[in-house]
C-alpha cells in the first residue's frame, strides 16, 4: 500500500436523513432541539425547518411567535431540493396559514413518508393553535399522513369523538395511514399505546406508567418513530423501537428546572454503574 493510500481517509457513511418542521424550543426539551437530539442519538441525521419561536421553560410556553409560512417552506425546499430527505416528521405549526403551506409543499413530494406530531398545547397548558387550525388540519394535512401520533386530548380535539378509540378510527377515515395514539394521559398504572391502522386496531403496546410530567415527550416519540422509518424499518418496527426508546428516556428522565422532567435521549446502561 502507497502510502498516499494510507493517508487517504475512508469516505464517511452517510446517516439517513430526517427533515424536522417544527417549532424552536430554547430550553431544548421539546420541538426542533427534541427531533435533533433524539434523531442524533438513533444515527440519523436531521435538518429542520422553523415554523415558530418560542419563550419557554421546564413549567410553560409564555408566548411564540410563527414563522411566516412562505419563509418556512423556503427552507424546506432548499433542504428537499439539495439532500434526499427519507422522511418528514411535522410538529407545532400553529396556524391555518401554516398548515395550507405546509399541505402544498408535501403535493410536490408524495414519495416522502410523513409522521405528523399534532401539538395543540404546550405541556403546561399553554394553547399553540391559532384559530382554524385543526379544520386545517383535517381536510387538508391529514390525507397526506404516514402516521400520526396525537396524545389522548389532541385525538379527541382532532376529531370531536367522545372516546380515544373512536378518536383513532376517525383519524384514519380522515385520511392518515396510521394512527399511534400514545397512552400518557391516561390513569392507572400502566398506559396503553393504541396502533391503528384502516379503521382497525393492529396492535397494543402496554408499558409501565411513570412518575412524572416530561417535557418534550410526544417530540421525542415522533421523531424517534420518523428516525425509524428513515433506517428502512416497517412502519409496527419503527413504531414499536420508538416507544421503547421513549419510555427508557422518560425512565432515566432528569429535572433541570422546576417544571418538568427532560427526556435522557442519550441514556446508555453502562453509564450507570
């Protein structure tokens, strides 16, 4: 071997790619900063797309301010037109406005799966849609849907059903392929995380109900589920790895303000002895 040869580096792999569309979270527990970390820890590369500015901490969101949509897509695009984005995962976007741009740009690239996180209100309280946001989002996001992973309020503010299951089944009339309806707003001991797909339950996942409040816990389940999808796993696998995922980072969760607990997306067992 030459030792030109041997100075030469080997070419790096390349990461699968994720393109988060989401809001900015300073403290970084949720939104953009969840979808990088988490995304960064299963060996996937993400890029982003801003669609708001928030003020918030561990307690609440105080106030945000969106993106112009226009501005948003444009950075969408240039990440679309350059880098071959595997999946699309969609958090915040909170306004109508948001969702009819966000809806437009995904005609022009329907072989791109998309797992939308529909985020109506910050873990505080604090509501994140702006007026006409969920008609918005029903006649015009949800038929382009891969998955989608509402907790139990936002499946029932979604659709008006009276219960999570019936809440499902209309998810996927309204057009997503698959519904993952996570169970941490439930009560009793354990939670159940509900897989439907085709108006049918395909699956139950069943886990252990934790102590306390988390910050950034849906964000990190839909970019973990996307990060899934983008490494070629069928859609139950993703769905399946990245509810164990998220339930191991809630499990070894730490307070770092007063509010609530940050997932540890980079948790490793060795790490703790």
């Amino acid at each position: 071997m030459s030792m030109h040869n041997m100075l030469m580096p080997e070419r790096a792999e390349i990461p699968p790619v994720v393109l988060s569309i989401a809001g900015s979270d300073p403290s970084a527990g949720a939104g953009i900063q969840a979808d990088l970390l988490t995304c960064a820890r299963l060996g996937v590369h993400a890029c982003t797309a801003i669609t708001a500015l928030t003020i918030q901490d561990s307690v609440n969101v105080q106030r945000f301010s969106l993106v112009n949509p226009a501005e948003c897509l444009q950075q969408a695009r240039v990440i679309l037109d350059d880098i071959p984005v595997r999946v699309i995962k969609i958090g915040m976007l909170g306004s109508a406005e948001m969702v009819r741009a966000l809806a437009g740009l995904l005609d022009a690239y329907p072989q791109i799966p998309v797992v939308l996180d529909p985020i109506l209100a910050a873990g505080g309280g604090t509501s994140l849609a702006g007026s006409g946001l969920l008609e918005a989002m029903r006649s015009e996001l949800l038929p382009k849907v891969s998955i989608i992973t509402p907790n139990g309020p936002e499946a029932l503010a979604l659709t008006g059903a009276e219960d999570v299951r019936a809440a499902a089944v209309l998810l996927n009339a309204q057009g997503a392929q698959w519904v993952l309806l996570s169970g941490g707003h439930g009560e009793g001991p354990k939670l159940e995380n509900l897989v439907f797909q085709g108006g049918i339950l395909r699956q139950t996942v069943i886990q252990e109900r934790l102590p306390h409040q988390y910050h950034g816990s849906g964000c990190t389940l839909a970019s973990a589920v996307a990060a899934g999808l983008a490494k070629g796993q069928a859609v139950m696998q993703a769905i399946e790895a990245a509810l164990a995922f998220t339930h191991d980072a809630l499990l070894h969760a730490y307070p770092l303000g007063s509010g609530q607990f940050f997932p540890n997306r980079f948790y490793h067992p060795e790490s703790s002895s």
